[in-house]
C-alpha cells in the first residue's frame, strides 16, 4: 500500500470521527433520559391489582411477583390490592382507565380478558392489545378436573351422568376463562350442562367440589396441583394438544376428543399460553414503561423469585413485554373464525 492510500484512510477515519461522537453522545443522552424516567419511581408506592380475591393462584403469583419486584424498580413499598369481580373484568376495566403513571399495574388473567374480549363479552370495557404490557409471569395449561370421589373417570362416564342429569361445572363468573372451559366441555362433549358460577376464585370451586357439589372444574395447572394435595380435586386430561411433565399420567384433551372439536381445542390452547401478565393502563410514557419492563425482566431471572417459586411449587415461564405484546396481538387479531364465533355463542352475542 503506498502513502496516498494510507492517507486517503486516515483521513477517511477522521471523517467518521464526528458521526461516531455524535452517535456516542445520543447514546448517552438517551441512557441518562432513561436513568430519570426510572428515578421517577424512587419514594413512589405502585400498586399491583390482582382481580381475585387472596388465596388462590393469582394472588399468590401477585404477592411473588411484588415481594422481588418492588426492590427491581427502587419503590418505597409495591403493595398488593385484590379486587375481585365479575371475573376478573372490574378491575380490568378500571385500570383501563386508569392514570398511565405507572403506578398502578395489574396481574392480568389475560387469556379471560381475551376471549371476552374477542367474544363481545358484556361489561369489556378495554381493548387488550392496547394495554402496556410489561411481562408475562406464567403461561402454564389449563387441567379439566373433577370430584376425588364423584365417578368420572372417563369419557363415558362423563356421558353416563350426562344422560341422567345436568352436568354441574364450575366457574368463578362470566368474564373468566373457566366459563369459556365451561362452554367449550359443553360442546366437545355434548353434555346436557349447568354452568354453577359466583366463586370468588378456584380455591372455593375446588372446596364444592370436593363436596361433590359439582362435577367438573377447569384451573391452571399450579391450582390443579395444589387441588390434588388437598385432595380436593382430581385431574382427567390437560387441555391441550400436548400433556405436561408435571402431571405425565394425564392425557391431553385433543386425544380423547372427536377429531372435528380439534381447532377448538388448538386455538385455545394458544389463548391460555398467554396466561399471567402484568400490564398498565394504556398510554404509559415509553421511557417509564421500559423501566417497568427491565425491573421486571430483573425480577423473574431473579435466585430470589426462583427460589420463591420453588418453594409454593408455582412455576413461572416468563416472557418480556414486548414478547406478551406481539403474542396477545396475534391472538385477538387471528384467531380462527370458528373459534370467535364460539367465543361470541358462549357470551350471547
């Protein structure tokens, strides 16, 4: 290489050295715009809403989540508020409407308010995707369960008590996905069926259960679990596609099913795998949702969280903000026709 080449470089190198300045010093000044956005939350109190009342696997997911993330953020305290009803949609509706501060967050039961939503359910007063969505804690299936005592072992069974009697399942109230569950068995199964609603939570669906006051109930599989050891209720099939290693003697719904309710049973799946979310109201400044997000990220990679987690024997599958964002978009805007017009049947629309 001769020595105007070598020039032509340097000069060339020198060039950049504006832009790349330039470039270093946004990057700066966006990392420092970040820092006060956080700093906003420092002395703060927010407020984590769980739209269930305490006891059961929202609340005790709530609580996890708030014990660790409080500290992530730099809050002087993240309290927990249960505001139960109408299956989770009053305090769905309300932080929708709420200050998009921050400091209001909400544990959402994101598949129920999904299919309300897709299916017009009354009293949806909230569009999901439009939500600030911060993460998803869990994302685990949903079992089908019945009675430790009460005679369902199968699939003729369930027929058998059918062609009897009504059907007796059970459902914490209209806005839930339980009541969907509900809905779907019906259909599936054919069942001549009485939806029993107005528990406050799965806890005290699975107490009349096992008093042999209904006969079917659908949870997450951290309820189901926690069910078995109380002996309270027994697993029948996951409803799913797919079984899961924690119950591995449980088949999934999709093989004891007739092939034509298959779509029904896919679709679903995919809208339960959106699980348990945090989100804010909608309309969170950018920066201060990012500081949300990364406390929350913090939180559920976390030795203090795992180890919670190990111990209540709730599992956490974590997705980031913007992962739960994409993921809910794709369901409310996707979904297969056959499945929103079920979900339309089932609300009375």
């Amino acid at each position: 290489m001769n020595k105007p080449d070598i020039f032509r470089k340097v000069g060339a190198w020198r060039l950049l050295v504006l832009p790349l300045a330039a470039i270093a010093t946004a990057t700066a000044g966006e990392a420092v715009a970040q820092d006060n956005a956080c700093d906003f939350f420092k002395s703060k109190t927010v407020e984590l809403v769980v739209p269930f009342e305490p006891g059961g696997g929202f609340d005790i997911y709530g609580r996890m989540v708030a014990k660790f993330m409080g500290d992530e953020l730099g809050v002087s305290h993240m309290i927990v508020r249960n505001q139960p009803g109408a299956g989770g949609l009053l305090a769905t509706n309300q932080t929708w409407k709420a200050k998009p501060d921050g400091l209001r967050i909400q544990l959402m039961s994101t598949s129920g308010m999904i299919t309300a939503e897709v299916g017009g359910a009354e009293g949806v007063g909230f569009k999901s995707g439009e939500f600030s969505w911060i993460g998803r804690v869990t994302g685990e299936p949903d079992i089908v369960a019945t009675s430790p005592e009460g005679g369902v072992e199968d699939v003729d069974a369930l027929a058998r008590i059918s062609a009897e009697r009504k059907v007796r399942i059970g459902s914490s109230g209209v806005g839930d996905i339980d009541y969907v569950e509900a809905e779907l068995l019906k259909i599936i199964f054919d069942l001549n069926s009485d939806i029993i609603t107005g528990f406050s939570g799965a806890p005290e669906v699975y107490t009349s259960l096992a008093r042999g006051e209904l006969d079917l109930f659908t949870s997450s599989l951290s309820g189901a679990v926690v069910a078995v050891k109380a002996e309270s209720g027994k697993p029948l099939w996951v409803f799913d596609t797919e079984g899961t290693d924690v119950m591995p003697d449980v088949r999934p719904l999709s093989e004891v099913i007739d092939p034509q309710f298959l779509p029904l049973v896919e679709a679903h799946s995919n809208v339960i795998a959106a699980g348990r979310a945090l989100a804010a109201p909608p309309g969170v400044d950018e920066a201060r949702l990012t500081c949300l997000r990364d406390a929350f990220d913090r939180t559920m990679a976390g030795e203090g969280l795992m180890e919670e987690s190990r111990k209540l024997n709730r599992p956490v599958q974590p997705l980031t903000g913007a992962e739960i964002d994409e993921m809910i978009s794709s369901v409310t805007e996707g979904a297969p026709q056959v499945y929103v017009d079920l979900l339309k049947q089932t609300y009375g629309q």
